[in-house]
C-alpha cells in the first residue's frame, strides 16, 4: 500500500512522505521524498531513518516529553529538523538550535550561498 501511495502522489506530481513507519522505513525510503518521526528519540528509533539521512532526504521530528536540551544533540547527529511541540499539537514549537549545520554536506553550492544569507540575516 505504502509504495502504491507514493507512486500515486508521483504521478499527480506532489511529493510523498513516510510517518513512524521504523520497520519499513529502510524499504520504503527510495519511493518518499522525506519522513515525520514523532518521538523517536524518547523510543529509540531515530536509527531506523538512516537510510533517509544516508540519502540526503529530510527527517523531520517532533519530540512532546523530551526537552530539547535532552534531545537537540541526537536529532542533529542523524541530520534532522527537530522540534518539541506540545501534545495539544497547536501551532507552537521550539526548533533545535544549528540543526541545519549537520546538512551543510547534502546542499549544493547554490543552497549553501542562501544558506549563508540567511544566517547572516539572523545575526
């Protein structure tokens, strides 16, 4: 079903994304263009995404228990964008600081130039 979904998503033009998926993500990860992790770091599972991180696909995670000073340090080791919402799941988060530096490796030049910009800007 997964992969019919993503082919389905591909032909109508839009791209498709794998959530919690861990024991098929390694599998599944040439047919989606990114993953949505919800807690995996509190569980364990951020490893079971590598195969997305390998490829130079965006992980996105969302951690509600954890603070992020107790899972910032792990989300940007595996290279991925993540967050701490709350359970109510409204439109506030808190970001991990620098999580962008682990991908520098995976931009292209011209990504890297915007990159610095932006973070000139923040500055």
């Amino acid at each position: 079903y997964n992969i019919w979904l993503s082919e389905q998503a591909h032909a109508r033009g839009m791209a498709c994304g794998l959530k919690n998926d861990i024991n098929q993500a390694m599998i599944l990860e040439p047919y989606f263009e990114f993953v949505v992790s919800e807690q995996c770091v509190e569980y364990g599972e951020c490893s079971f995404f590598q195969a997305f991180a390998d490829a130079g696909k965006p992980i996105f995670l969302a951690e509600y228990s954890l603070e992020p000073s107790e899972f910032c340090d792990e989300a940007n080791s595996y290279k991925t964008m993540g967050i701490k919402k709350l359970d109510a799941l409204g439109p506030e988060y808190e970001a991990c600081p620098r999580w962008w530096l682990g991908r520098r490796e995976l931009m292209n030049s011209n990504d890297d130039a915007k990159l610095r910009t932006n973070q000139s800007r923040r500055n």
